[in-house]
C-alpha cells in the first residue's frame, strides 16, 4: 500500500501537532503538506513536499489532482477562522475547499479521506450532556464557522450516498482543540492587536456564565487519531476530547483569576457589540457555541480505534495558557509569534485581521 499522505492545512494547529506525530511513528511515509504559505525548512515542517494553495480559488480542484495522485490517504485539516466580517471568503475556504477536495479525492481514486470536522457540527439542546456520534449535525445557526461545519457534513453524507464505493469517509469531530504551539495562532484570531497575551498572568478576574461546561482536546491527541483512523482504514465518525470537561472554574484557576458570574446573554451582546466596534475580532457565534454545544462521548474513537487522550483536560489548558505567557510558537507563518509592535503595524498597513485574507 502507498506511504503517501497528503495534508491540507499541514502547518496549522493540527496540522503541525499531525508532523510531530507521523515524525514519531517511525513508519517511511511520504508526507505531502497544502498551506497558502509554504514553512521555512525548519523542525517537524522540513521533510514535507509543501504545494501552496489557496482552497478558495476557483480552480484549485484542477491543482489538487496531481498532488492526490497516488495518495494512500487525505487528511484534510484547511479551514478558515478568519476574517469574520469576510463570510464569503470563509464559505470559499471551508465549503468550497471541502467540495475541492472531496472531488479532487474521487476523481483520482484516494481509498480514504479523513476529515477535520469538529464538536461544532453538532446541534444544540443536551448542553452539559454527552451525546454520540449520532446526535444531529444540524450545528449552531448563530455561528458562521458551525454552520459551515454543519454544511460539509451534509456534503459527505450526500457523497456516500450517491458513492458507495467511493472515497472512504472518516470525519472527526473533536472539541476545542489545543496546545502551546497555537497559542501565537489563536491571539492573533480571538484578541485585539493592542491586548499583549502575557498581560494574561496578572488578570484579577474573569468575568464567565458559571453554567460554562466545553469538551477539549489536545491536538497532540487529535493527532494521533488521525493516524490510528489511517492505520487502521477506520470510517466514519469519531468523537474526541478529553476528560473532564473544562468549567468557567477551571479556567479561572488555571489564570490564578477570580472568577466572577457575569450572564451568557450580557456577555453574548457585548461580544457583539465589540465586535461590531471593531474592539476585537471574534463575533458573538463562537461564545454561542460555547453556551450551546454538548459535551461528547467518545466510546467509539476508544473502542474502534484504541485512542485514549494521554493529556487531561486541565494540563492541555495549562498548556495552552504557558504558550500565551511565554510567547510560544513555531516557524510556520500560521503559528509564529509576532511582537506587539508587529502586530499593530500589521493592523496598520495591511488592515484589520477581520477584513484581510492572511492572517
């Protein structure tokens, strides 16, 4: 069987956490990675063949063909966060790119596509409650990035109907996946640029619903099911997260904060009233998701692909929140750590993170 692995989104969160992981297993592969900029030579990026593109352009099926040719699997991580006052970039990046890649897949023949979908597929209405991988994927209509997680679902159910003897489907559905690698990543996507995250360690008080209760991973973690689903040629979907899930409390302790009950709805509109300022860069669908989503079970991925998260909840915060204070990152474009002073003259001259196509 083919050792060759294509990656879509091979420099992200995930993606880099997915090199770390193929880079330990030991096995030969031949790993292909798809990013709109290409990493410098460097770590886990070096022994990658890169292809930069773009999912969003129009002919970018075309591209992909003989990138896919001859691959044993695509994992496809490539999606979009920002920029949310660009909807349809976004659309363009995560449906439009799907649809891609999906077709680019059937058409060469690729016996499996592994799929980043995400807790955020799912739909509200057990929250704080565990549901299965049979629980609606109807998603949270209040926030463009589930929405759109939601519609690439409906594609692969739609795909493996009309094609049963297509292109093997495997779709995981992790919670909020992190790591201190990302930490560069996720200020530039959930902070303003004049909010340095270090500031982070001397917070006083963090101002959360008290009912908050989220399902979160490691990507080291979603990693590492990826490779056993590839291992393994396992189809279908997979919950992953870790235990316990993590509480307003838990946070609060974690930044050695005071926590304070301030309601979901007051602070769902001043999220949208921030954002609708300009103040900050999230809108008020991530927060929704937050409030809404249920926790998942994920007897399955355990089960049929032997995974056991090996970071608890607690540590992968605690991880998350060292990459902040200590300005963690990598030499990839998407996780690299930019200064301060980089971050607002790149507000400055290349325009809001909000409204620009790279981050």
């Amino acid at each position: 069987m083919s050792k060759r692995i294509v990656i879509t989104g091979a420099s992200g969160n995930v993606g880099t956490a997915l090199l770390r992981r193929l880079a330990e297993d030991g096995t030969d592969y031949e790993i292909v990675g798809i990013t709109r900029r290409q990493p410098p030579p460097e770590g886990v990026y070096r022994s990658v063949q890169w292809h930069e593109l773009d999912l969003a352009d129009p002919g970018v099926e075309i591209q992909l063909l003989n990138v896919f040719r001859g691959a044993r699997c695509v994992i496809h991580l490539a999606w979009g966060f920002q920029p949310t006052r660009n909807r349809r970039y976004l659309d363009a990046v995560a449906v439009n790119g799907s649809a891609a890649v999906l077709g680019a897949a059937h058409n060469v023949k690729v016996p499996q596509l592994v799929h980043m979908s995400s807790v955020g597929t799912y739909a509200a209405g057990r929250y704080g409650e565990q549901v299965d991988e049979t629980w609606s994927t109807a998603g949270i209509r209040s926030s463009a990035y589930s929405r759109a997680k939601s519609t690439v679902e409906r594609m692969l159910d739609e795909y493996e109907g009309r094609n049963p003897e297509g292109v093997g489907i495997t779709r995981m559905r992790p919670g909020f996946i992190l790591q201190r690698d990302a930490a560069p990543g996720l200020r530039r996507y959930t902070l303003p640029a004049y909010l340095d995250p270090r500031w982070l360690r001397w917070l006083p008080v963090l101002p959360l619903d008290r009912s908050l209760c989220v399902s979160v991973v490691h990507a080291d973690d979603v990693a590492d099911a990826c490779v056993k689903a590839v291992e393994r040629c396992a189809l279908g979907p997979f919950n992953l997260a870790a235990e316990p899930p993590v509480s307003r409390d838990g946070i609060a302790n974690a930044l050695r904060a005071h926590p304070i009950h301030v309601p979901s709805a007051l602070l769902g509109l001043a999220v949208e009233a921030s954002w609708r300022a300009r103040l900050q860069p999230i809108d008020r669908g991530w927060l929704d998701m937050a409030f809404s989503l249920p926790l998942l079970d994920t007897a399955r991925a355990r089960g049929v692909l032997g995974w056991s998260p090996r970071w608890a909840s607690t540590a992968a915060l605690a991880d998350l929140i060292d990459g902040f204070l200590h300005d963690s990152g990598t030499p990839s474009p998407v996780l690299h750590s930019r200064s301060f002073v980089e971050a607002i003259t790149r507000d400055v001259t290349a325009g809001p993170l909000t409204v620009r196509r790279v981050p």
